[in-house]
C-alpha cells in the first residue's frame, strides 16, 4: 500500500517487525525475495558475493538495508533481477536500496 499522504498515527511502543531481521552467513551468491527480512546480516563466507534483489514489478515500495559483516575485505555486490549493479557494499558497512516500482535505486 502505497502512502496517502492523509495524518500518521504516531507510534507509541517499540516497532517490532516480524520475520524483520535476518543474519547469515553465505555459501554462495543470494537471492532476496518479498519475504526476505528488510534488515539483513550477512558475512560473505570468505569471498566477494552477489545479493539479487526481487523483480522490480512485484516491489515496489520495498526496501532492504544490508549489513556486510565479513570477515574480510569480500564485498557485497548488489545487482537487480536483470543483473545490473546497485550497489556495492563493502566489509563492516551497510547500505539502503528501495524499489519506486520500476527501479531499485541505492537510498544513502
């Protein structure tokens, strides 16, 4: 659901998403869907990975922040459905993609 633009209510407890937070630790390239956690953990397993995010028409609105905690300097390489890159995330840092419904674009 997209946003209205009609008054919030504020929040008056901790947000808790669930199924929200995800770590891991990777075996190989990964595949993120609609029902990948928005925050993710990952350590690259001891080389440099791929991170493919959902197709673009199903997402819209969506977002991930994605946290490289390798062990090494082995980045985080995130592409869209079509291969192309996003962004790349190196060790001990994260990054913010969203999708406008036509494009993943990187958010900071």
């Amino acid at each position: 659901m997209a946003y209205s633009g009609k008054a919030t209510k504020a929040l008056t407890a901790q947000l808790h998403l669930r199924g929200g937070i995800e770590a891991m630790t990777l075996a190989g390239h990964h595949t993120l869907t609609l029902k990948s956690a928005n925050y993710i953990r990952f350590d690259a397993g001891g080389t440099s990975r791929n991170i493919t995010l959902p197709a673009e028409s199903l997402s819209n609105g969506c977002f991930f922040r994605i946290y490289n905690a390798s062990g090494g300097a082995h980045d985080l390489v995130v592409k869209d459905a079509s291969g192309s890159t996003i962004m790349t995330i190196a060790q001990n840092t994260s990054g913010l993609v969203g999708c406008t419904g036509s494009a993943w674009i990187q958010l900071d």
